[in-house]
C-alpha cells in the first residue's frame, strides 16, 4: 500500500472507529428504535433467508427506503455504496454501465462475443448483456451485492462478484404510492404504483414511471435543449401477480418493459498527437513495439470550420466544456422487455423453487466521437498525391506524360468534409434461462441442489465513418529517394485526411448448463456457533459466432468459429462465534468467467475460422468479522481478501486494425493477483442521529501479461506486465454519510436529512501506453462528492400519508472527468466527465 493509501486508509478507519460508521449493507436500520438498537437484515444471497450477520461472505444490502430516500433510478446509481464497487456509464449507450467489483471490471467493450465479468440479477434472472445493465429498475424491495467470486450459487461469469435486484411481492391488501418531482435541467418524474389487493386469490401490482430531463452541455449546432448531449427520456412499466398454494407455496409472474431514448453525454476532445515517431519502449530489458499516431494535431491546425465556435474547440484540452459541436445529431433508444416465472413450495422434507426467464433487449445508436464539428481540408487519394507538385519534378515521375504535367501542377489538391470520427450502432439481443432448485434443512443440516441452463442470441450491425490523418512527406521520403527531399519541401497539403468507412456484423450465440450443490453443517445443532459450508458447480458452455463483414465488403464466405469450455467451481466456508454478535469466518472459493470470440479478430490463417479467447479462472480466499456491538447500537464488518487470477480477461485496443479504424479486443492477461480489503459499519448515536459508511482498498499486481509485440521478427509475445495499468478500477473508495431524524408535533410527520460523502479514485481506461499512448493524459480524475437530501414524510393525509423531499447530487458541482477513450493510431483521445450539480425536488403519497 502506497503512503497516501495507507495515511487516508488510516484516518477514515479511524473516523469509523470513533463515529461507530456504519456501511450500506444495511436495508434501512437509520430509523430504528434505539432502545432495540439495529434491526435484522434479511438476505437470500445462499438461496436461502438468513441474518446477513450470519452469511460468510462479503455481502451488502440497501432496502427499498434507502434506494428512495437516495433517488436511485438504476444500477449504475450504486456506484460507491459498497466498498470496492464503482460504476461508470457507457459511451454511447443510454444502457450500458461497467461495472467494477474488487477490481475486476466488465471492461469496455459490450461485443455479444464477450460475457460479464460481475453477474447482475432481477428476480433471480441473470442479465447477460453488460450494454443492458443500466435497466430502470421499479417497486424494488432491495439490492443485494455480493462480492468476491460467486462460481457455486450464481455460476458462471460472477468471477468479481453479483448483483441482485429483488422486487417487493404484490400485496394481498390495497396499496397505493405516487411520486412526482422535478429539477434543474428541466427534468420532471412521476411514478405510481398501484396493488389493488387480492382478487379471486390472485394478488397482483401495477407499476409505471416516466421521466425526462434537458441535455446537460449545449450543443451549439442545433436547438433543442432536449437533444443536447445527457438529455434523456424514458419509460418503463411492471407488472406482477402472485397466487399462494394452501399456504405451502405460490406461483408469481412479473412482466417489464422499459424503453429509454436520449441524447448519449458529450465527448470531449483532450489530446491530440503531432505524428512523431515513436520510438519502442524497453520492458524489462526487451524492446517493444508502439503504436504509431497519425498527426491530428497538425492537421486540425490548417483545417477550416463552419462555426468559429467549433473552431475553438478543436484546441485538444483537459478541461470541462459547456458546449459542443456535434454536427451528428446523437441519439440513442434502448428497449428491454421480459417475462419472469417463479414457482416455489415446501413439501416439509424439502422445499422446490423453479425461476424462469425471457428476456429482450434492442439497441441503436448514432454517435459523434469527436465534439467538434465537421472539419474541412486537404483529403488525400492516390490520383491526387502529385497534385501541385512543380513541373521541374514531375518530370521524373515516369507514369506522368508530358503533356499532362502542367495540369497536374496546376491542380490543386481536392478538400474533404469530414469528422474525426462517427459510429452508428443497430444490436439485437434475447435470452431464456431456466433454473430448478431444490432445498431443506435440519437441526445440523442445510443443503440445496439446483440445476441451470441458458441460451442467448444477439446480432451486431455497426459503422465507424473515421479521418485518418496521412503525413504524404512519409511517402515521399520513404519511396522516392534522392528525389524525396525535394518533394517534400514542394508539397503543397502534407497533411491530408483519408476517409474511412468500416462496417462490423455478426450474429453470436451461446448456451450454458450446469448443476450445482451446496450444504452447511453445524456441528452439534445450530445454537452451537460452527457453520461449515461446501458447495461445488460444474458448468458446460458453447459459444457460437457468425461474421458476414468486418471492413468495407461483404465477406465472400461468412467467418465462423464454435467453442465449448467447461470448468468445476468449488466454494469452502468456515463461520464461527466468537462472542454474542461478534463472528468469524473464512472463505476459499472459485470462479469461472467463460472464453469467447473477439468479433473484430482476424480469421486463422488459411482458413474461415475465428479465434476465441480462453476462459478467466479466479482461486479467491478471504478472511472476515462482522460484529453487532453495544447493544446492538454499532455494527462493524470487516474483510480482507486475496484472489489470484489466471487468464484474466482484459480489452485492450487492437494494435493490428486496418489503417484508419478503431477496434478493440479481449486478451488473457496471464497471472494477475488482487489483495485488499473492505470495512462496512454502521452506528445508531441517539434517538435523532445516525451514521453509516464503508471503506475498500484494493492492490492489483500483474505478474503475466503477454501483449507486447518484440521488435523481433517472429519472436514470442513479451511480458508486459510490469507497465500495466487496470482498467475502471478505483483502488481506494469510501462512503459516510450522517443520518438525521425529528419526530414532528403533527401525526406521524418526520423531518429526515442525509448528507453523504463518497470518494472514488481515479481510474484508467486502458491497460498499457505501447496501444494507448495517452492512457496516462485520460486517467480519471480522483472524485469527492458530496450529495444530500431532506424531507418530511408521515404527513398526514385522511386515510393516507404525504411526503416532500428536496435532494442535490454533487452538491459542489465538481468537473470531474470520468472515462477515457484512447483512438490510438487515430492520433486523438478525449473521454467524458461526470454529470454536473442536479437538484430538485419529489413530493408522493402513499395509501
């Protein structure tokens, strides 16, 4: 641990010991009666109800009155409220989100070839798509998020760890909840919730929320607040009905659809590269090829822009912008919709759950990834390079007659339109997962036995429309020799722009099975304070992907290729009890994140076959305490984990993509170890006050990393591993906030307030500079930020109660700059910063 890690580590360890923080894994005990001290916090994360106190992993919880209470709208809305779990929302997507648990990320890329690396979960519904991840979520009962590898109850591509979203059951009674609000951009919501209590035995819920706001930064190439850069709208409705069987059992199904249109956040551009040459570097004693950039820099300098505004903004700079010229009108629309079936009942010997799902979710967008503007200047084809040239020198050129020289050297050299760069994006995806658990317990005994299967099919169809920037000298020079000097101090446009277009599209496919079984044994009945826990998995996978165009044509034959991987997962589990709410625990697990197709990788050679990427493996162990104190007034958890990863799975940008094109791949990155640690405390001070926080650290080492090209022909890939940088990791985070409540003279009427504080550090975007040469210049920005809300609920309405809340989110309106994005031999990078202040207020009612 650095200096700096050790010496913040130390006081905010510190602030929690004295304060009695508390962390988020804690539904919503702010209210709780101090004369009780702490409620129970129930959670179903080893399939079964149990006092998370008593679960051995690292696990949190935030109940349905805290998601309220903190505005959350969706999953990347958690980011920071459980150590060592960060967030950061897509590119272009109004969906997508990576997700980063105890290091491991879901990377950048949202390719149907390439699974999650952390599992996020609604009902018990895996949710394969990480371009899906940013679903609006309703009527939610709580959040569970587990950290660490899940491979024996969750499965497959949990090697980070899960999320699981769990709704509220409709209610047998008659229920109603409304909400409006409205804040600065021009942003309005409204939801209602309606259970109209149970009919004929069927209890059922009704759900459906709308909300909408202006863009954030202005775009000054056209008009409309409401399609500037951040403006967003959506909609989303649930539906659930439930029937109980003779009080044994039930069968529940839940239907949602939600569909979210907008305008993606604004691309700024921070970098530009001046087309030097770069030289290899030298890791550990061997000499590594760089990628080389196109000199953008240069090239900008001498193009012309249809708004001045747009000119000033082709200055490359690290700095937050209030406007943009995105002469592509962004916009993106993303619809997700499923069917979700539970069937459960207690037979006495033993209890049967089956889960169902079928799910559908399509993407489309169009994007500017440059931010400003179309530019005009010199565009280069070969027909033109000699364009201007003197007659003095075109007479060496023995293709040129004679009689055509003069006009070549009077011609001047054609102008190009172009942006920098532009994409557009079509993607089709659906899933059916099926899931059968059987479960029972004894005095000494719990166990439980499930099988799984899913199956996914998506489509891609994507276009990059890129000017990339040729310096014509270097060909001079290169081919024409004793002659290229004068040809290039006669060059009238040296730098000149080459437009090109590139078309991506596939179908991939895949299909997973496996069976899994764990049990707990507690060695002289349950009150005897020993649990001992195994369980184990066995996973078998296909992956399936058909490629019909990566480049400008249609592929004659289509490219194919078809994987099966397999792996057993294996979880160990020790919890013991030191003292009345105080115990131990230990864990030793494993996890299985599956191999897949880079849709954008070249075939093998000789044949029409696609390459796939192998497997992620992880051995996590981890040590713990959670503890409930004075009273049951402080709760305190703390863990410290050490996993080591083979094959880890990272993006890494292509190094080998067609000339003026942008790809990125998934790599294995050999053997890479994470070690760190997480608190997580929560303290009831008094009847009125309150405090809750966590605190995680993380150090990631990377002992092999095979992705360096030697400078030797046909010489091995080299170890990089010493340069490596993680991607979307914060190796520090830390959340406290401090909870206020005042019983009002009126009815049940509450005053409430919360101010929170949550620090993330800085992230990288990418893993090394030899393909990313800015990674450096477009490292995150480290964030502090302070959010806060206050209100009355309890107000007293006839039959019913009334609430009114006001929230600010980044109170001191920090410009902190968030993702990165590194074009490589494009030669310019830029990347996207976090929303601005957001305020506003919600008033509701309930029934």
């Amino acid at each position: 641990m650095s200096i700096r890690y050790a010496h913040v580590a130390f006081h905010l360890l510190l602030g929690a010991s004295s304060l009695g923080l508390a962390g988020h894994a804690v539904a919503q005990e702010s209210a709780a009666d101090t004369s009780t001290g702490l409620a129970d916090i129930v959670v179903t994360a080893q399939k079964r109800a149990q006092n998370l106190q008593d679960v051995p992993i690292a696990i949190s919880a935030i109940g349905s009155e805290k998601i309220e209470q903190l505005g959350i709208k969706d999953s990347r809305d958690l980011s920071g409220l459980a150590p060592n779990v960060t967030i950061v929302p897509g590119t272009t997507s109004n969906s997508a989100a990576v997700f980063s648990m105890r290091g491991i990320s879901n990377g950048g890329s949202e390719s149907f070839g390439v699974d999650a690396a952390n599992g996020l979960y609604v009902d018990g519904v895996y949710i394969a798509r990480s371009g899906a991840m940013g679903l609006d979520v309703m009527d939610i009962e709580r959040v569970e998020v587990l950290r660490g590898p899940q491979g024996t109850l969750f499965g497959r591509n949990t090697t980070g760890g899960a999320m699981h979203f769990i709704s509220r059951a409709p209610s047998s009674d008659f229920r109603l909840k409304a909400e409006a609000g409205y804040g600065n951009f021009d942003a309005w919501n409204g939801k209602v919730i309606v259970d109209p209590g149970e009919i004929a035995g069927i209890a059922t819920s009704f759900s459906y929320s709308h909300s909408q706001r202006d863009g954030l930064v202005d775009n000054i190439l056209q008009s409309r607040n409401s399609k500037d850069p951040g403006a967003r709208k959506s909609d989303a409705v649930r539906a659930a009905a439930r029937i109980e069987l003779g009080g044994t059992g039930s069968i529940q199904y839940i239907f949602d659809w939600s569909k979210i249109t907008g305008t993606p956040q604004a691309f700024i551009l921070t970098n530009t590269s001046n087309g030097a040459v770069r030289q290899p570097i030298t890791v550990d004693g061997q000499s590594v090829m760089v990628t080389q950039q196109a000199p953008v820099a240069q090239y900008l300098a001498g193009a012309t822009f249809a708004d001045p505004e747009c000119a000033a903004l082709a200055t490359a700079a690290r700095e937050y912008r209030h406007k943009v010229c995105n002469n592509i009108l962004s916009w993106a629309r993303d619809k997700a919709w499923g069917h979700n079936i539970q069937v459960q009942n207690d037979f006495g010997a033993f209890k049967l759950k089956s889960t169902t799902g079928y799910r559908f979710w399509n993407s489309d967008f169009r994007t500017d990834l440059d931010g400003i503007g179309a530019i005009t200047g010199s565009a280069f084809s070969n027909a033109t390079l000699f364009n201007g040239m003197p007659v003095s020198l075109l007479q060496y050129i023995p293709s040129i007659p004679a009689a055509a020289r003069p006009f070549i050297a009077a011609a001047a050299v054609p102008k190009i339109t172009q942006d920098l760069f532009d994409t557009n994006n079509h993607r089709r995806h659906k899933q059916f997962s099926q899931e059968v658990e059987i479960s029972g317990d004894t005095h000494t005994l719990d166990w439980v036995v499930g099988a799984f299967y899913f199956w996914e099919k998506g489509s891609e169809d994507g276009n990059q429309n890129s000017g990339y920037v040729l310096d014509t000298n270097s060909i001079f020079l290169a081919n024409f020799g004793a002659l290229g000097p004068a040809f290039a101090a006669a060059n009238p446009a040296r730098y000149r722009l080459v437009q090109t277009r590139a078309r991506l599209a596939y179908t991939a496919s895949s299909e997973s099975t496996a069976i899994y079984g764990q049990a707990t044994f507690y060695p002289g009945g349950r009150d005897s304070g020993i649990r001992l826990t195994a369980g184990g998995r066995y996973t078998w996978d296909e992956k399936k992907m058909v490629r019909l165009q990566n480049g400008a044509a249609l592929l004659a034959t289509p490219e194919s290729g078809d994987a099966k991987f397999s792996r057993f997962t294996w979880n160990l589990m020790a919890g013991y009890d030191v003292a009345d709410g105080v115990n131990l625990y230990a864990r030793a697990a494993t996890g299985y994140r599956s191999g897949g197709f880079n849709s954008q990788d070249p075939v093998i050679t000789g044949t029409t076959q696609l390459p796939h990427f192998n497997p992620e493996n992880v051995t996590s162990y981890e040590i713990g305490l959670k503890s409930e104190l004075f009273n049951r007034h402080l709760r305190f958890n703390i863990s410290a984990y050490h996993n080591i990863y083979k094959d880890l799975a990272v993006n890494i940008p292509r190094t080998d993509a067609p000339v003026g094109t942008f790809a990125t791949r998934i790599g294995n990155a050999g053997k890479v170890t994470y070690t760190g640690f997480e608190v997580e405390t929560q303290a009831i001070i008094n009847d009125n006050f309150s405090v809750d926080g966590n605190l995680g650290y993380i150090d990631i080492k990377y002992k092999e990393f095979l992705a360096g090209q030697s400078t030797i022909s046909g010489a091995a890939p080299v170890n990089i591993a010493s340069i490596v940088t993680p991607g979307y990791t914060s190796p520090l985070t830390a959340n406290v906030a401090l909870n206020a409540q005042f019983p009002l003279n009126w009815g049940n009427a509450t005053l409430r307030g919360r101010i929170g504080y949550t620090h993330e550090d800085g992230k990288y975007s990418f893993s090394a500079i030899t393909s990313t040469p800015f990674n450096e210049q477009i490292k995150g920005d480290d964030r502090d930020i302070i959010d806060a809300q206050i209100g009355i609920d309890g107000i007293g309405l006839g039959g019913g109660e009334g609430e009114v809340r006001l929230w600010v989110k980044n109170l001191t309106n920090a410009k902190d700059f968030v993702r990165g994005v590194d074009f490589g031999q494009l030669g310019f990078a830029g990347g996207y910063y976090a929303e601005p202040r957001t305020y506003g207020v919600t008033v509701g009612v309930k029934f």
